[in-house]
C-alpha cells in the first residue's frame, strides 16, 4: 500500500448525494456531493472532493479541522461576528474547530478538502 494518495479532481466513481439539514438551511435548495478518496486514522483524516450548487445554509465544525482548496465557482463565508469572506477557484483555507458561520454558495463550487477531528 503506497503513503502517497494523489486527490483525483474530477472522480469517475459515483459520489455520496445530500442535501443541507433542514434546520441548518438559509436560503435556496443546495445539494451536495462528495467523493471521499481516502480514509486515515480509522476514520479521523478524511480526504476528497465536494461540490455544492448555489443556496446558503449554516456551517457547525464541531471539533473538526477542515482545509479546503476551491477548484470552480464562487462562495461567500462568514463566521459568526465576523466579515464575509470570497473564495474562488485558486483559492485556500481553513476551518478551524469550532467554527459557526453561513456558507453561501453564489456558483456552483468544487473543492479539495481534507478533514481531521
């Protein structure tokens, strides 16, 4: 088994289809789908793409960690008691633990991430 895992941008297998909890939900119908391409930890690091269409609904970490890196579209992300944030395709950062906050998606976006918590 090799240590090195490259993140495929564009999966051909089938990704996991859902949508914004009911009460996390702000505005529009987002769905979402992932396409987890790895697993560590047993289970506490996760890696892979998502893709979000447009609408806005509530962000809750919890205890995870999560990095993203934006490869298409357009999102505005606020924390709670803070400024909204643009991110775009190029574009990286971090949720850290803790994190409360709206994801407002504007065009649908494809991001790399990786999860720990």
């Amino acid at each position: 088994m090799s240590l090195l895992k490259p993140i495929t941008p564009n999966p051909t297998f089938e990704p996991v289809a859902s949508k914004a909890q009911p009460e996390r939900l702000v505005a529009g119908d987002p769905a979402f789908l992932t396409w987890q391409q790895d697993e560590a930890r047993d289970g506490q690091v996760r890696t892979g793409v998502w893709e979000a269409s447009p609408g806005e609904y509530r962000s809750i970490k919890g205890e995870n960690f999560e990095f993203c890196h934006i490869l298409s579209g357009l999102v505005e992300i606020a924390e709670d008691g803070g400024e909204t944030r643009t991110f775009r395709a190029g574009d990286s950062f971090v949720l850290k633990p803790g994190f409360v906050g709206t994801w407002k998606t504007i065009e649908t976006v494809r991001k790399i991430w990786v999860v720990v918590g």
